[in-house]
C-alpha cells in the first residue's frame, strides 16, 4: 500500500461549486496523493465565498402555446417562441407584446 505524494503545478483557480455559492481559490498549491488506487487532491490557499446570482428559470411552454400565440397575434411560429420566451411563457403577455408593435 504505497503513497505518491506530488504538486500539481500551474494551477490558476480551484473553484467548489456548492448550493447557492462557490468557494473560489486563486493560485492555489494543490498537492496529489494516490494511497491505495484513490486519488486525493489538496487545496491549500486562501477561499472567496462567491454567492449565485439566482439564474432565471426556462421558460415553460408548449409547441400548442407557440402556436396559439401565433394564431391570435398574426404572426410566424419563431417570432411566437421569442415572445414567449420573452415572457417566461405568459401568454396573454406574449400577445400583447406581439400585437402591440
């Protein structure tokens, strides 16, 4: 059960991506051990807690939305889909947008 122990060199950033933030370390040393066919990396330098920018959800809509949008506002499937998508998949919302131009 031997142990190799090496640094692993040029190493800009460690990033530790977590629910809701990330734990960010800029030039790290980072140090590989193989014990027993694992593999272990370690970290060392200073951590910046960085909190997520809460990402929008996809919209949520049917091809049927796309299409009935289409219909009531006059115009193509894909200019249908971007107001949709614009809307985060309101219709009535979509609608107006398109028939308001």
């Amino acid at each position: 059960m031997g142990m190799e122990m090496q640094e692993l060199g040029d190493v800009c950033k460690v990033v530790f991506y977590m629910s809701g933030k990330q734990l960010v370390v800029e030039d790290p040393q980072v140090m590989v051990m193989k014990i027993g066919g694992q593999t272990i990396y370690q970290v060392m330098g200073g951590a910046v807690e960085v909190m997520e920018k809460e990402k929008p959800s996809a919209p949520t809509f049917t091809e049927e939305d796309v299409q009935l949008v289409a219909a009531q506002a006059g115009v193509s499937l894909e200019e249908a889909r971007k107001a949709l998508e614009q809307t985060q998949g309101d219709l009535a919302q979509a609608i107006l947008l398109l028939t308001s131009k």
